[in-house]
C-alpha cells in the first residue's frame, strides 16, 4: 500500500470524529473505507486493483453475507441427499419440478458449486480484509496515541476549567491518572499549539477482538474442510445376537472421503448383547420413548479382548478413536419358511424398519432358496406390516410402540426375486415384477394379509409350504464415524465468541489533556475525549479524570457564566452546532454495547 | 398412579394456575399501559414542535455549591443529563458532549404518559402489575420444572412460556438499572400476552419426560441460551420496529411535512429516533455472542447424539441464517450508506428468522429436531 493510499484511508476513517481533528481522530479503528465510489485507474492493473478493493470493501462484504443467509434457505426446505429417501420421495412427487432442482444442484445445497462460490468470495474477502488490518492495528499498536487536536472544544465531549496550578504540574498528574486508568499516555512538551499535553487511548483489545473473530472463522472454514476431508461415515444394524466388525463388507452403507477411505478402516468390532427400551406406559405421553440402550461386547484390535460395554443415545462409544453411535432401532420378527418340499428354506430374524413413533414396521421377508412341489426352484417372499402392539381387526398399525402384542401381517409371493440379476436389491422392499401374489386365506374379506400372533403360522394353498412365526428379536443401528477436525473447530469456535465479546463489548476511546498558561496568568486546563463513537460513558469518563485532577488542579470560579470559559477557542460554542436533519441521513454512531 | 406421580400432578396444576394467573395480571398491565398512553395524549407537550435545532434541552447549571460537593456536569444536547457528585471544594468543571452526528438534536419524548400526572400513575400501576405478573410467571415455571423434574424446556409450550417469563425479566432488570425503557411495556405486555395466549391454548402439552435424544446436559445449556438470546433479540426488534417509525416522524417534521395528529402525537411520546437505535443496537449486540456460543453448544450437542457437529439439519440451518443474518446487521452499521433504516430493516429481518426457525421449522419442517411436541 503506498503512503499515499494509506493516509487516504486513515482520514476516510475517523469514526465520529469531526473532519476537522485529522489525524487525532484517524486510525480508531481498522475498517477499511469504502471506495466504492472511486474510478478505476484505467489498464488491467487498475481495473484489478480496483476489483480487489471492491471486493474487500465492507460494502461487498456485506452483500455477500446476505446472499450466503439466502443462499442457506432452500437447502432446509428441500430435501437433501444426505436423506437419499426424502429426495426420492420428493421426486416422485414433483417430477416436473426436479429435473431442474436437479440441476441447480438444490438438492445438495451445501455442497452445490453456487454456495461454494458465495463462501469462497466471502472468505476471499475477509482475507483481503483482515490482512490489511492487522498490519495496520500492528502500526497502531506501535505507535503512540496521536497528539491532541488544536481545539478539544470540538471533541465530542470535553471539559475545560481554570487553576492556580503550574501547567506541569497539571499534565503530569493528569498522565499519571489517566495511567492509572489503564490508557496508553503520551506525555508530550509544547507543540505547534500552545502548552503541552497528554494523549492517551483505550480499548485497543475492541481491534484486537475484531480481529480474533474474524480469524478464528477462517479456523472454522478450515476445520470444515478438514472434517469433510477427512470423515466417513457408516451405517450398520445389527439384530440382538449379531456382531459387526469394521470392514467394508460389513456397512449396510459407508460413506468414504477424500482422505479416508474402506482401506483406512481400523480392526475393531462389537457385538449386540441385548438392546434395552423403555416406554411411557401411561399418561398423555403413552409410548414416548424413555431409556434406549445398547448392551454391546466389543473389541480393538484385530485380536483384542471381548469388553462390556453400553451404547446410548446421547453416548457414543469410542472404540480406538472411532464412534459408535446408536442412531435407531426396531424389531425383527423370527420366522421358519418351509417350502414345498417341506425343507427349511430360511430361518432366522428379519428386520423391519419403524414406520411411525409407534413402530409399525414394514419389512420383506425374502427366501430365495425355496423349491416347488416337483423340486424346481420357485422363490417365495412374503411381505407386509410388523407390529409390536397391534390388533388384528384394526389393521397393521401399532399402538404401543412395547412389545405388548405383537403381530405380523403379511402377503405372500412366489415367483422370481430378480436377486439373480446382479442388480443389488433393497432387502426392505420386494419387487414384485416377476413375482405373482399367493391368495391366502383371510378371515376378513377382501383383506390378502394375514395376521399373525408369535407361535402361528402361514400354511400356503396347495402344499406350496408354510411360514411359522416364531418370536421377535430387537435390532439396534449403529452410525460408526471417523472424524478429525472436531477440536480445531471447538476452538475457533470458542476463539469467535472470545474475540466477539472483545469486539462489541470493549470501547475504543481516546482522551486528551492540555493545560497552557492562559493570558490572566492562569492556566487553562482542557480535556476532551473521542470515541470509535461517542456515547454519555465518554463523557463520564471526562468527568471523573476532571473530578480526580482536582486536588491537583483544582477549578477556578468562572468569571463569565459561558459554557466554554476561556478555551482560546474563539467562541465555537458547540452546543449550538446545529444540524439540520438532511445530514443525519447517515448514522455515524457505533458505540459497543454496555447495556 | 404412584405418589410420585400424584405430587408432580399437583406441581405441574399449580404452575397451569399460575400462568394462567399471571396472564390475568399481564391484561391488568396491558390496560394501565393503555391508560397511560391515553391519558398521556391529554398532556401539553402532545405535538412536539417544530423547532429543531432550539430544541436543546441544557440542562441548567445545577447547585454546584452545595457545601462540600462538586458535581460534574455531563450536558448532553437533548439527551439526559448525568451528574457525578463528590465530596469535593465548591466548584464545577462541566463536561459538554456535542449532539452526535446521528441524533437529529430532537430530545427523548416524555414517555407513554406525556406530562400527564394521571397517565403517569396508571404507568406506573402498569409497571407494579408487570412485576407482579412476572412473580406469577416464574412461579409457574418454577413449578413446571419442579413438576416435571428436569428444566423446563422440553417442548415447545416450555420454551414458549420461558420466552416471555426471560423478556419481561430483562425489560424489569433495564427499569431497575434505571434505563429509560418503560415506553416498551405496552408492547412487552401485549406479546407476552399473545405469547402465553398461544402457549397455553395451541402449545400445550403436559409433557412430563423426554426422548433419549434429549438427555443430555449440553441441551440444557443450549436450550436456555437460545431461549435468552431471542428475548433479548425481541426486545431489540421491537426497539427497531418502533425507531423505524420514530425515525419518519423525525423525517417528517424536520421537513415541516404534515402528520396525522393522533400518530404525531404517540411517536411525539417515544424516545428520539437516536435512543431506539442504540437501544436496539445495545441488545442485539448484547446478546449476538450469547446467539453464537447456543449454535456452538448446539453443534457440541449434536456430536454427542448425533455424530456429527454440523449436518445442515433445517433448526441448524435457520440458527445459521439467523446468526449470518444478524453478522450482517453488524456489518451494516459499520458500513456508510447501510446505517439506520436499512440496518434497522436487516435487524428485523434477522430476527424473523430467529422466529421462523422458533416457531415455522417446528411446525413446517420436519428434521431431527422435530420432537419438539407440536
Ligand atoms: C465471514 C463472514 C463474516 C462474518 C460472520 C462477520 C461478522 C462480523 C461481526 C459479527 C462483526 C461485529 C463486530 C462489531 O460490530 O464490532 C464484524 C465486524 C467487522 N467485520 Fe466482519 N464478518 C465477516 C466477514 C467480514 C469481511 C469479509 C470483512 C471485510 C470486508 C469484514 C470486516 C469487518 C470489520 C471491518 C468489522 C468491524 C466493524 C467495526 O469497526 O465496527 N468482515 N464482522
């Protein structure tokens, strides 16, 4: 920045300063100025530069801030593909819609190149800002606060007395209280104006908080990144008896990232013991959920001993530095289908997945091994409604979300699965293109599904085979995530609100005081004080330095009953400044808050 | 049913009966504050004059003689004068402030009352009821938690009746330090009324436990935070809201432009433009970094539920909308050109967003934070 630029931007910033103080009222801060209205210098050089500083002006700064609260919006009002269901979902419904919501990336905002673009600029901007500024509050730092103004009169707040005391005397005392006041002083001799004087300033920790804020979000910015670069994520259930160990073929889903992939999956595991729920049994909150817990064995290590362990919801286990969450749960109904041939052709839990808060589930219970009557394969599948407390002549839906009475109602199928086709298939749902639906025999006209009590079973028409329902078992999901950066952002976070409270709460002031030997012999004392605003605490403050130079200036009674008294100021009586309400249009005030 | 049960039964009916009665008393001070405003606009000083820059109030130069004191003098053009006493020799340096750039010299109205004595009176019957109210109102809460054994902000009716009870105890905490707030408690009673109207009509729930996901410490200390942070965001909205009008009234009659009297004559009674502003500004900032720790505790939370700190979840989301928002309110009264109305319309802006995500992503958006009992 060349010195020219630099003094242009120190005067452009004068706070509330009057123009007329110059110097004493530059550099309260370190806002750069906005220069919006300048002309670029002509050439690629000019042009450039003028688009840095437009883009580092707070003006632009600004803008974008708004557009990145906007640009937020419809990512929490569409769905987003880390809920791929809800974008099907909302696909289906809205086919016309999507294909464009598709393309401008709506369905995953966050990650969309459009909202990168406004946090890039936006980050590219306080780069361009906070740099600058730090150099600059570094200079400030160095150098002593600016000598006094010509005239304190026109300082926002002043006060001004006559004394007996020698004018030494009275600057000395009054450095050394307004040290005690914790200023930075400058005690200077006699300068261009008459007599000497103390400057002194306050509050820099406002700057320097500003600045900690404004850091600590590019340590934010940066812990994201290195989060998202960082993480994977997977998704197992497991139903009560099971294990899982940490490998990729184990996921239901996994999630990788840039840096951390299947290979980087470290050996541990654990197994589902028994899985805890509670429920309200009673009142207005019947079936709201009241104890989840995993009752989990697991182990680190590729040989590392079997440890008891418990998972809840808001405790996840840390196996090795990942995390275990438990992220839901629901139940598994055990059953043995025999097919036609009076073989075992499955066996064992099937889970379903809660469809509600009382846990109607759903599920598909799929037997690809079946044989028909003359021994030729003929996959069955059976597909409907899992209730933990349910009645059977009111449909498949739960009441309690308890095992109270459970009941399974389902269809069956027989035909082709379509498993074969190598298409990987959702075990929840059935495809029922190749499949022809089995008419059973129902109690309820009209109704194909059976409901089954645990102990029952289906006896398909025909000799085709049977389903027994044999009991149910719980099942519990496991989110496991390796994630880095967490602690980094705790800071910045924790940095953001430290430098934040210094930034709004901490005022950025400066006072002087001049004393000089007045033409009747007696000395002038003046002080006067400027903020980065001005509010009544500056004045207080004036106040209470005049009250505590007393002792050592103490007041001479005023001759005249002027304002002013004898300020050698040529009569600005400031009070009467008047100002008409055109320029006020523009509020220049920002005094921090002291509520 | 258990004793236990039977006992937090109780707790949880008297803390109905004191809402309930609270709200009976907050109506009281609803009308006194109307009665105020009323008979204030019988006073003298009804249509503030036209006269601008004459309006300086100065102080006068008060009794510096009292024997043994000194006072010294703050003289603020059109504000509120402060006097700093101290036992001290007879005489008295003044301190002058000069009118700040932003305030048009027009001084601070009288307040709802004017200069009515009888409109003074009812306004401070008004403000003797919002205290008792308020008593009733934490009582009720109180009773609340104690009812249900836990703090009280598990749903939205909690949070809903906590608001209020945490925005009238901050506008008594101002009029017990003395700030010149009391121009804000007919429009204070009268959200608190429609805010516990609608807690207990169309929010109630006599929730008495939570779901797993919700125990946990870090809510605790995330809930109560956002809870102080909007009602203090909401005092400085209305704050805002009212310096917007203030502001054109000022407009207006520095241009000798005509006003509807009956307008003319309720703005003539607010504070000046310029003490709204502040007034505003000084919450808003006030609590920006109490808004900024509730999203970090938030995020702290959701690590330990979730697995995650940060998954753009709607709540998450619209807590993020509403702090950029508010960063932007920030910015714009740093920023030539963005200072007064159009920061004051970012700064209701933001807070309709604090309120979309409060009530609308409760009630519109479904994500993991639905739980909140609607
Ligand atoms: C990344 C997004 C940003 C956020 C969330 C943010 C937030 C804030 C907040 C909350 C304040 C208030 C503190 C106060 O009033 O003193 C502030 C002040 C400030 N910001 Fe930013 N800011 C951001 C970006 C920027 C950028 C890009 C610039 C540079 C142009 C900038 C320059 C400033 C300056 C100069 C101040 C001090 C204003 C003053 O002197 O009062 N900020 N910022």
């Amino acid at each position: 920045m060349s010195i020219t630029e630099k003094s242009e931007r120190d005067a452009g910033r004068s706070g509330d300063a009057p123009e007329e103080l110059g110097a004493a009222g530059a550099q309260l801060s370190t806002q750069p100025v906005d220069s919006l209205n300048s002309v670029p210098a002509l050439g690629v050089v000019g042009w450039l530069r003028w688009m840095w500083r437009q883009l580092t002006s707070m003006r632009v700064a600004l803008v974008l801030l708004f557009l990145l609260s906007l640009a937020a919006i419809p990512g929490s009002l569409i769905p987003q593909h880390s809920d791929a269901l809800k974008v099907d979902t909302f696909k289906k419904h809205h086919p016309g819609i999507s294909p464009l919501y598709e393309r401008l990336g709506l369905f995953h905002v966050y990650s969309s190149p459009w909202f990168a673009a406004i946090y890039i600029l936006l980050f590219v901007s306080l780069a361009g800002c906070i740099v600058p500024r730090t150099w600059q509050f570094v200079g400030q730092l160095r150098a002593r606060p600016p000598a006094a103004p010509r005239h304190l009169t026109r300082l926002p707040a002043y006060s001004t007395w006559r004394t007996d005391a020698d004018p030494d005397q009275v600057l000395k005392a009054a450095h050394k209280a307004l040290r005690g006041r914790r200023f930075r002083t400058s005690l200077s001799a006699a300068g261009d104006v008459p007599g000497g004087s103390v400057a002194a300033e306050k509050g820099y920790l406002r700057e320097a908080g500003n600045l900690l804020f404004h850091v600590a979000l590019f340590g934010l910015l940066i812990s994201f990144a290195v989060t998202s670069l960082n993480k994977a994520e997977g998704g197992k259930l497991i139903v009560e008896g099971d294990g899982f160990a940490n490998n990729l073929t184990q996921y239901d889903d996994f999630s990788p990232s840039t840096l951390y992939g299947a290979d980087d999956l470290k050996p541990f595991g654990f197994t589902l013991d028994s899985f805890d729920s509670k429920y309200e049994t009673s009142g207005p909150d019947i079936g709201s959920p009241r104890v989840f817990k995993a009752n989990i064995h697991y182990w680190n290590g590729a040989d590392g001993k079997p440890v008891k362990g418990v998972i809840d919801t808001n405790h996840p286990l840390s196996i090795g530095g990942e995390k275990v969450y438990l992220i839901g749960h629901g139940y598994a109904p055990v059953v043995t289908v025999k097919d036609a041939q009076g073989n075992v052709a499955f066996q064992g839990p099937v889970p379903f997945l809660p469809q509600d808060s009382n846990i109607t589930s759903t599920g598909t219970i799929k037997v690809p091994d079946a044989l028909d009557k003359k021994g030729k394969p003929d996959q069955l599948a059976f597909t409907g409604y899992f209730t933990p407390t349910g009645d059977a002549s009111a449909g498949p839906r739960s009441f309690f979300p308890g095992l109270d009475a459970p009941l399974l109602f389902l269809n069956a199928y027989h035909g082709d699965l379509g498993i074969d086709s190598g298409i990987s298939q959702n075990v929840y749902q059935l495809d029922t293109k190749h499949m022809k639906q089995i008419k059973l025999e129902t109690s309820t006209p009209g109704i194909n599904a059976v409901a089954l009590k645990p102990g029952e079973a289906i006896t398909l028409p025909n000799g085709a085979g049977s389903l027994t329902f044999t009991g149910v078992k719980t099942w519990a999901s496991f989110q496991i995530s390796h994630q880095s950066g967490n602690e980094t952002a705790l800071i910045s976070g924790a940095a953001a609100i430290l430098g934040l409270m210094g930034s709004l709460f901490i005022q950025r002031r400066r006072i002087w005081v001049r004393a000089s030997r007045g033409a009747d012999g007696t000395t002038v004392v003046e002080t006067g004080g400027l903020g980065r605003s001005e509010s009544v605490r500056i004045a207080d403050e004036i106040g209470a330095l005049a009250l505590q130079l007393q002792p050592d200036a103490p007041a001479l009674p005023d001759d005249e009953n002027d304002e002013n008294g004898e300020n050698g100021d040529g009569g600005a009586e400031v009070e009467s400044t008047s100002r008409t309400a055109s320029d006020t249009a523009t509020r220049t005030d920002d005094e921090g808050a002291r509520a | 049913m258990n004793i236990a049960a039977a006992v937090n039964e109780n707790f949880a009916n008297y803390s109905n009966y004191l809402i309930r009665s609270a709200m009976f008393v907050y109506a009281l001070a609803f009308l006194a504050h109307l009665a105020e405003w009323v008979f204030g606009s019988r006073s003298k000083v009804a249509v503030q004059s036209a006269a601008l820059a004459a309006e300086t109030r100065e102080a006068q130069e008060q009794d510096g003689g009292k024997a043994g004191t000194v006072a010294v003098k703050v003289v603020q053009r059109g504000g509120a004068t402060t006097t700093l006493e101290r036992p001290r020799p007879r005489i008295v340096p003044k301190v002058v402030t000069r009118a700040s750039a932003s305030d048009r010299g027009i001084a601070d109205g009288p307040g709802a009352a004017g200069e009515d004595e009888k409109g003074d009176l009812y306004g401070r019957v008004a403000i003797a009821f919002t205290v008792l109210a308020w008593l009733l109102h934490f009582g009720g809460v109180l009773f609340r938690a104690i009812s249900v054994q836990r703090p009280p902000w598990g749903n939205m009716y909690e949070f809903s009746t906590t608001f209020g009870m945490v925005a009238v105890g901050a506008y008594l905490v101002l009029l017990l330090m003395k700030k010149n707030v009391r121009w804000i408690g007919l429009f204070l009673t009268t959200s608190v009324l429609l805010d516990l109207g609608l807690a207990t009509s169309v929010l109630y729930t006599s929730s008495d436990q939570l779901v797993p996901a919700l125990h946990s410490y870090w809510l605790w200390i995330h809930v109560s935070c956002a809870i102080i942070s909007g009602a203090i965001f909401y005092l400085a909205a209305v704050g805002t809201m009212l310096y917007l009008f203030r502001d054109r009234y000022e407009t207006a009659l520095a241009a000798n432009r005509e006003q509807n009297r009956r307008w003319a004559d309720i703005m003539s009674r607010l504070p000046a433009a310029a003490s709204l502003d502040k007034f505003a500004y000084r919450m808003n900032a006030l609590v920006f970094p109490l808004w900024t720790f509730t999203i970090i505790a938030g995020a702290i939370w959701a690590q330990a539920a979730w697995g995650r700190y940060w998954g753009w979840d709607p709540k998450e989301t619209w807590a993020f909308i509403t702090w950029v928002a508010y960063a932007c309110y920030l910015h714009a009264r740093a920023t030539a050109g963005w200072k007064g109305r159009k920061a004051a319309y970012l700064a209701l802006i933001a807070f309709a967003c604090f309120l979309f995500n409060y009530y609308g992503v409760n009630i519109f958006v479904t994500g993991k934070h639905s739980y909140a009992g609607v």
